[in-house]
C-alpha cells in the first residue's frame, strides 16, 4: 500500500459520515386511537473517537516535529484513524422533527406508530405496550422497534469520484419501563440495540475490474470503501412535563458503537462512546 494512495482517498472521504438519529422520544405509554403528538427538538451528538484517536496521533506528529522520528505505515494509519474519527463522527448540533398517531388496537392492548426526520435520516417506528398498572402514578412497558433509511450518507461528488454507490439502513430496537404522575410528568428509562449496515457497492462490473492491469486496479477508489456494520447498544434516561397538551422534554443516551471498518484491507477499531443528550417541546391533541 502506498501513502500517496491514502492520502488521495482520505481527501475523499472528507464529506462522509456515519452518525446516525440516537434520539429517543418515546417513553412507554403508547397513544390511544385518535390521539396524536407532535415534536420539535434540537441535540447533540459527540463520539468518544474523536479524543481518543486523535490523541494517538497527535503523540506521533509531535514527536516527528520534533524531529524524533519519521511516521511509519503503522503511525500512518493512526493518523488515519484520527482524520476518520473526526470526518465520520465530528460532534455537532441537529434539530429533528416526529409525529406519532395512535392505532386500533386489534387484540393488542395499546400500539402506535411514529416517524420522525433530522433532514438526513427517516425514521419510522412501531411502539406496543403490553404492560399498564395504577391509577394516579402510573407505571408502564413498551417495546419499541423502527426502521431507518439514510438520505444523504455521502455527497453527490463523493459518490461520482469513488466510483461507489452507498446505501444505510438502520435496525432500531428498545425496551422501555417509565412513571407518569397525572397529566403532568412522565419518567422513562429506554436500554437500547441498534444495528446499522452500510451498503458500499462499487458502479464498474466485477468483470470489468478483473480485466484491468493489476497496476491499475491498486489506484481503483472503490476499494477504499467496504460495506460495513454497525452496532449500538447501551440506554437512554428521558423527562417530560407540562400539561394536557403542551410539554417540555429532555432526554440522554449512553451507547457503546461498535465499529471496524476495513480500510485497504486491515480491520480499523473505530469503536467507542457514544452521548447524545437532547431538549424539546411536544404537543398532544
């Protein structure tokens, strides 16, 4: 593997990203037929990654500043780690929009469906209750499953340059136990899994590729990309209050995101911590 190859396609990768919609949105208490909610939130998400494979490198470039040392292959890609960790997962502010409806309930106690939309991802989502208990203080437990679909995963000219077409679908599962006091507060506590697969699918024919010079297919782009999973697993601890119709709600998810992707040929551990903590209104009618 040459240096210069990776220097070219880590330019590439510059407008990729894999961060996914954590927000969470839901306690247990599933709506009746005819109800509805609506919500507008704003939050943010940072990966533990970024510190932590920037730390690595950032040891190698000053010793070589210093003159100590040259970067080998192996600091090389080190440095690579950190340039990925920042491009996939760089921390930043996204604001996220949902609507839920209630169903009928055809023998299941109490379900509803949402969907909900950062501009980035599409998310949809089924929520059964099978658990409901008191009067006044209310305890309940749901169990939430939807399905997401990546809109703009990569740029355009990404896509076009690498001659690689990239899909993402993400598996959304929670467990979700919670209180509600009256119409006024409800707590809910949600462990989660989610898993994710990204779908990199190179645009020239196997055959195509096969019959090209073997010094030619070592600069083909499409190589750099490999489809990949994903996994999250961990919890999310959420609040809301108001009244009747009109709430404020603030929630946080702790996730463990496994994450290896294959870069030129050699597994990459791009695993680490994942915080999303988020703040928003909702409204019932």
């Amino acid at each position: 593997m040459r240096f210069s190859g990776l220097i070219i396609l880590m330019g590439l990768f510059f407008t990729m990203g894999c961060v996914t919609s954590l927000s969470m949105q839901n306690g247990p208490f599933a709506l009746n037929k005819g109800e509805h909610e609506v919500f507008a939130s704003g939050g943010w998400t940072g990966h533990s990654q970024v510190l932590t494979t920037s730390y690595a490198a950032g040891e190698d470039l000053w010793q070589q500043a210093q003159g100590e040392k040259q970067l080998s292959e192996e600091e090389f890609r080190n440095l690579l780690d950190a340039g990925l960790g920042w491009l996939l997962f760089f921390p930043g502010f996204n604001a996220e929009f949902a609507y839920r409806t209630g169903l009928p309930n055809f023998g299941w106690p109490k379900w509803d469906v949402g969907v909900r939309t950062d501009g980035q991802v599409l998310k949809y989502d089924l929520r059964m209750q099978f658990f409901e208990d008191g009067a006044q203080w209310k305890h309940a437990a749901a169990l939430n499953v939807g399905h997401g679909v990546h809109m703009g995963i990569v740029n355009e000219t990404l896509s076009y340059v690498s001659l690689t077409d990239f899909t993402r679908h993400d598996l959304d599962m929670q467990l979700s136990y919670g209180l509600r006091y009256d119409e006024y507060f409800e707590f809910y506590a949600n462990p989660r899994f989610l898993v994710s697969y990204v779908d990199a699918e190179s645009k020239l024919p196997a055959d195509l590729m096969a019959k090209m010079p073997e010094s030619l297919q070592e600069y083909d782009p499409s190589q750099f990309f490999q489809d990949v999973w994903l996994t999250y697993v961990g919890g999310g601890l959420g609040i809301r209050g108001g009244y009747k119709y009109a709430f404020v709600f603030a929630e946080a998810s702790l996730l463990w995101l496994t994450f290896q992707p294959e870069v030129f040929g050699e597994t990459r551990d791009l695993s680490g911590l994942a915080l999303t903590p988020r703040i928003g209104l909702m409204a019932r009618f």
